[in-house]
C-alpha cells in the first residue's frame, strides 16, 4: 500500500510540473487536418498536456487563414485547393475537363457570409450575376453535406470532401481558389512556454 501510494504520489507530480496547453480547432476544416495537427502537437514536447476545445478559443488556434482575427499572427501549415463538389450521378460527372463556362446554369449552394463567396464570384466574372444559387449554407462543412444531400454543387476545400461516400470530387481547370491552414496566436501568447515549444517545433518541421 506504501508503494502504490508513492506511485500515485509521484504521477501526480508529474501531472503538476506538466505544461497545460489549451488549443482550439475553428470549424470547415478536415479531419485529416484536424489529426495531422493534433499529432504534430502531441510531439512538440513531452511535457505539454494538451486540452482540446472546439472554436475560436484557447492560447492559439488551428483555423484557416481567413478566419484569423486582426490581432492575431499566422504560422501557415498547409495550402489546398477548392475542387467541385457534385453529388454522386450529377451530369457534369460525364465531362472530362470541367471549366467555369460548364457552371454557369447549375444550381450552386452558396456560403454567402464566408469569404471564398466573393472569390467564387470573381471566378465567375461577367457571368456572376446570372448564377443560379440553389440553396445558401451557414459554413462550408454544412455545403459539403448540402451537396451529398443532393440540393446542388459547390466548390469546396478538398480535406472537406475526401472519402465522403456521396460526393464526387471533380477540379476545374484554369484559375482556382486556394486556402491556408495553420495556426493561428496572438502575439503575447508567445510568452506561454508550451506555445512557444509548439510554435518552435511547427516551424522546424
């Protein structure tokens, strides 16, 4: 009983002189992403205890670079494409090459209060106004489950779609949207010893 008491005695300091790291994962990112991250922060450092919350929250932040508040400074991890999202037996899965010219009448779910919207419709050009928008979501995550619902296509971050059984991936040929995801800290967040071993070890890798 002594030895077990010991034990306990000394995981318990262990669990105190640990550093606490409090991370939030923001919404519309993929879960490989989300894994890829989170594996990364697991091996900055033995002695970080992570704590992991949903949202716009903690002593930094995975989100897209967007989504970064002007305060905040970005450390870029990833870039990836925006491809089309179409539900499976779509029409357009029989062309070959997609190009905007082919988009222009279908029924496009839109993400109106994310900043890809106006890039969307830049890609458009001249040819925005008359879109047909067939449905309008609230994130990006939500489209992506609109479009295997069947209520129309979109273009989409791909980490989003990957694997999903009811959406076909298709790129566009010519300009295409891009996103950076990474981390995202305010400047004085640097000061706390476990971000600043996390943000040690994320440019190093």
């Amino acid at each position: 009983m002594v030895d077990q008491a010991a034990a306990l005695s000394e995981q318990f300091r262990q669990r105190q002189q640990r550093m606490p790291l409090e991370l939030g994962i923001d919404d519309d990112l993929g879960e490989s992403q989300i894994e890829r991250f989170l594996s990364k922060a697991a091996q900055a450092s033995r002695a970080i205890l992570l704590n992991i919350q949903a949202g716009c929250c903690g002593d930094a932040r995975l989100a897209a670079e967007e989504s970064r508040c002007e305060d905040e400074l970005f450390l870029p991890l990833w870039e990836e494409a925006f491809v089309l999202a179409l539900p499976g037996g779509h029409p357009l899965l029989a062309e070959p090459l997609l190009e905007m010219a082919h988009l222009a009448q279908v029924g496009w779910i839109s993400c109106p209060t994310h900043s890809s919207h106006q890039r969307l419709l830049a890609l458009h050009g001249e040819n925005s106004l008359g879109l047909n928008f067939a449905a309008q979501a609230g994130s990006l995550t939500l489209a992506a489950r609109m479009v295997a619902a069947g209520l129309g296509v979109a273009l989409l971050p791909e980490s989003l779609l990957v694997d999903h059984p009811r959406i076909c991936i298709r790129p566009l040929s010519g300009p295409y949207l891009t996103r950076r995801v990474g981390l995202c800290y305010a400047a004085q967040a640097l000061e706390i010893p476990a971000v600043q071993a996390l943000h040690a070890f994320l440019q190093s890798d």
